[in-house]
C-alpha cells in the first residue's frame, strides 16, 4: 500500500480582539497528506479548535487559499460552506511553503448566510463591524 506525502500547510487567522493575542498564536503549521481535500483540511483545523470562540456563539470566518476565498466558516454551523469544490485536494488549493497558505479572516458577528452569499455572487461584503445600513 502506497502513503501519501505529508505536507506541512501555514494557517494564520485575524485576531477577535487584544486578548485574544495573549492567548494563541494565530500563526500555526498543520500536516497533511497531500491527498486530503480541502474539506478534511478545514475539518481537522476546526476539530483542533484554531478558532477563536467568541463570546454569544457567533462568529463568521473566511478562509482564503492563495489569497482566493474558498469557503466560510461560522461558529454557529456545524459545517463550512465551500465557494469551490470542497474535494479538491490540497495540494491543488495551497501553495503549502506561501506564509500564510490558508487565511481566515474574522468577518466579525456578520450574518454567515449573507457572507457566503455576497462571495458566492461575487457582490461586495457588508462592512465586518456592521457599520452599514
């Protein structure tokens, strides 16, 4: 039986807040196997809670790869929901030695349905702090 290779894949998020510095690094390095999908490298990160827990239960994520954003995480869904094909391996989703391979970036308390929907259309995303109308 045949392995596959291992990759090391750098992962880094937005801080939530000042204390949120003190506590974890937001700069981590993950292994892999070069053939897991980006869905079971977003469900391993998720399962090591990475992710900072917000405070209410609800906070919304984009992950970008390669600067790309590939799907959107929500602390109140049990699942991402995936801007491409969430069986696309890794290896074809990241550049694993770029400094940042995967992103999230914290959308802060914004409704996660209307996120994935403005990224999936290609429309423009609601200020994250909700300074909009």
């Amino acid at each position: 039986m045949r392995t596959s290779k291992r990759l090391a894949v750098n992962v880094e998020r937005d801080s939530v807040g000042a204390g949120d510095d003190i506590f974890a690094p937001h700069a981590k390095r993950f292994a892999f196997q070069a053939r897991d999908t980006l869905a079971d490298v977003l469900s391993a990160i998720l399962v090591a809670g990475y992710l900072a827990k917000i405070a209410g239960g609800k906070a919304t994520w984009i992950v970008e790869a390669a600067g790309k954003p590939v799907a959107v995480v929500a602390q109140q869904w049990g699942a991402p929901k995936f801007l491409i094909d969430q069986t696309s391996l890794v290896t074809d989703c990241v550049t694993p030695e770029a400094p940042r391979a995967l992103f999230f970036r914290y959308w802060c308390q914004l409704d996660p349905a209307v996120v994935f929907q403005c990224l999936r259309l290609g429309q423009p995303l609601p200020d994250r702090y909700g300074r909009d109308e």
